[in-house]
C-alpha cells in the first residue's frame, strides 16, 4: 500500500514539473511560468485530494464480493457468448440462416387477462377487442410480449408472464394483453430470432386497426428479451403504417445474441415509440450490453450477474422481475435511479442530479444511462415495499357494454 501510495504522489510531482517546465504540450517558455511557489501549491492541492479520495476508493465487502464472482463466473460466460455472437454474425451475414417456420397470422392471438378469466382475441380481427364486455376502454392497457421459449401455451410455465400479469392485477387500473406468439419464438434461437420482425409486423397491422378507435396514448408496450425485439418491430412498422410513434416501449433485458447494430436483424432502439427505457440485467450475454434506448437503466452496473444470481437465466429474469415489482400498487419508486457512468461512480457519490423511478414509472423526458443497486432477493428495489405491506385493489372487470 506504501508503495502504491508513494508510486501516486510521485506521479503527480513529476507530472506538475513537467508541466511547469513545458513539458506536456504547453507553448510558453517554462522560464516565463516557472513559479516554485505555484509548484509547491500546486503539489499540496495534489497530495490533498489524495487523501480526501482514499476512503471513498476502498472498496466495501459487498462490492469486492460483487466483482470476484463476476470475474469467476460472470465474464467466462460473457466472454464464451460474445464467440456465439460472432458466430450467429457471420451466418446472418452470409445468409447461412433463414427461418424454418415463418409466422402464420391465423395462428396468433391476443390474450386479455381479467380477474374474471382469459379470452383469446385473433391478431387480424383486433377491433374484437373494442367490444369485448372484458375490455375497458376507460383504461390504460399494457400490451406484453415475453422471450424465447415463453409463448402462452407453453408447456413450461411463463413466470415473465404470470409475475407481471399479477402485478397488474393488484393495480387494478390496467388492461392486460399478452402476446401469442403461437411458438413461432420457440424454436431454433436463430429461426426465433429472424421471426421477430414478421412478428411485429403482424401485429402492427393489428394495432392500426385497434388505435382507430381506441387512444394510442394510453397503450404502453412492454418485452422481455426476444419479446423486446417484436415490441421494438411492432412501434417501427406501426409508424411505417401510420407516420406516428407509439408513445411508449419498456424494453426488458434485449436479447443480444444475433442482434448488433447495423446488421440483418433489427434489435429494439430509440426511435421505435416516442420514449423507449430500458432495463439491462444480464449484460453482454443473454442481455445487449450497450444503451439502446432514450433511458437505459443499470441495475448494479453493466455486470453479467446481479446480487443473488449465480446463472446467466437468472440474471436475464432479474429484468421482468424488477419490472413487476415497480409496477405493484405504492411501489412505483421501488428503484430509484441517477443518472451516471458507472455503479462505481454512484457508490463513490461522484453522481449528482435528482434520482427517477426504474421500471413503470420511468419519467417521460428521462434521458440518458442511469444506475441503482438493489438488494440480492425480494423485494430487490432498495426502496420497495415488502408484500406484506402492499395493498391490492379489490379484483374487478370492465362493465359491460
């Protein structure tokens, strides 16, 4: 530590002589702005801001803890993905993938989740929608669309989509629609994830019929990993269709692998709806790493693994769980954010500006990188209500028309 200490100060004298002599690129005669007195000043300003900043660069346990097992178990993975990504790059490059099974649209649905059940509405005939005695046209109404090997039917249990539904069913406030993607996102990773604009076409055409009628302002899109990429085609062909942006897409954890800027595959980006947030959980493996959005929000960092995890579908799932944690009633400002660099600038309280909500009451206007820490379990936003403390709305449904 001596040494370190002594190898920093060294630095910064000979640094400041170097200067003073005109040695570092100024174009004065050193003769003419060498002081001593300014040196020496100079030096103890130096050696001074040494000694404040140490106590705020020693690391606290849990951020030691944090990087070791990132380092041992985080960026392997991140390292042995990046390969798999280059690798699907190159195939799409060369047009060595193509999709084995294209979307068919009479296959797909919407599905209205109620207290009261769920209905099944078929994507071409949206306006269905309208009449529904289910549907409230009073209401706002989330419309989300969840990953790889997670459609509606399948075998396995869609936990993205049961823990936001129920999150939206203690607010009480909302329409709830799920997408059914009728497994066209279940086979093949890269037949998946050519589909996702076919996909999102689809339902836009949809949604051009529904938003006749029906105040686009109040439909908000929310997708999780694959699905983030179908809700991000879904807002560029709906203004294709239409020249207008749908006002709002929550992006989940974005898929990365196959999806790199200025390639065959169109990933979700800002410009796809008025307001595009983000929330990274899984960064540079499952989940794209770099900021894609008008607000990219950084739980704990752009780290692979957050507290609590030890697997990258772990870390992938942390997003949609974030997401319906801050959507539960009172709960809205569970993850409070500023916005920074980096987790290691916020720890150090390099990071000023009013901290904002993460998740579903991101702010309209909010722009830029944003990071937080949350706790390793449940509930994680550092601000957050505990479940017992969380008051559902009594379970209702729409009056019939």
């Amino acid at each position: 530590m001596k040494n370190i200490f002594f190898c920093i100060c060294f630095g910064f004298l000979f640094h400041g002589t170097l200067g003073y002599f005109g040695l570092t690129g100024s174009g004065t005669s050193p003769l003419e702005k060498f002081n001593p007195n300014d040196l020496i000043a100079s030096t103890k300003d130096s050696l001074g801001g040494i000694v404040k900043q140490i106590p705020q660069s020693i690391p606290t346990p849990q951020t030691i803890l944090s990087f070791g097992k990132n380092m041992l178990a985080g960026v392997p993975v991140q390292l042995g993905f990046e390969v798999i990504n280059q690798a699907c790059s190159a195939a799409i490059t060369q047009k060595q993938v193509k999709p084995k099974y294209l979307p068919d649209v009479t296959k797909m649905n919407f599905q209205l989740r109620t207290c009261r059940g769920e209905y099944l509405i078929p994507i071409q005939t949206p306006e269905k929608l309208l009449t529904h005695p289910e549907f409230d046209l009073s209401l706002k109404t989330a419309l989300l669309v969840t990953g790889w090997f997670s459609n509606i039917n399948s075998t396995m249990e869609n936990d993205a989509l049961e823990t936001v539904w129920e999150a939206y069913k203690c607010r009480g406030d909302t329409n709830f629609i799920a997408l059914d993607t009728a497994a066209y996102v279940d086979s093949l990773y890269t037949w998946s994830a050519f589909n996702t604009d076919e996909i999102g076409k689809i339902v836009a055409k949809g949604l051009v019929e529904l938003l006749n009628a029906y105040p686009k302002e109040q439909l908000h899109l929310i997708g999780h990993s694959l699905g983030a990429h179908i809700v991000g085609a879904i807002g560029r062909y709906y203004n294709e269709f239409t020249s207008t942006l749908l006002p709002r897409i929550t992006g989940l954890d974005p898929a990365s692998p196959c999806f790199n800027e200025g390639e065959n595959l169109n990933s979700l980006s800002r410009g796809d709806a008025a307001v595009v947030d983000i929330i990274h959980s899984n960064s540079g493996v499952l989940g794209k790493k770099e900021p894609v959005g008008d607000a990219d929000f950084y739980p704990n960092g752009v780290n692979p693994l957050p507290p609590g995890c030890l697997s990258i579908i772990c870390a992938h799932a942390r997003a949609w769980e974030f997401y319906a944690e801050s959507v539960y009633p009172a709960n809205q400002n569970a993850f409070l954010a500023t916005k920074c660099n980096s987790i290691t600038s916020l720890n150090s309280g390099k990071c000023a500006g009013k901290r904002i909500a993460m998740g579903y009451a991101c702010p309209i206007g909010a722009k830029g990188n944003f990071f937080l820490n949350t706790r390793s379990r449940s509930p994680f936003g550092e601000q957050g209500l505990r479940e017992s403390e969380i008051v559902c709305s009594k379970c209702t449904h729409a009056t019939t028309k």
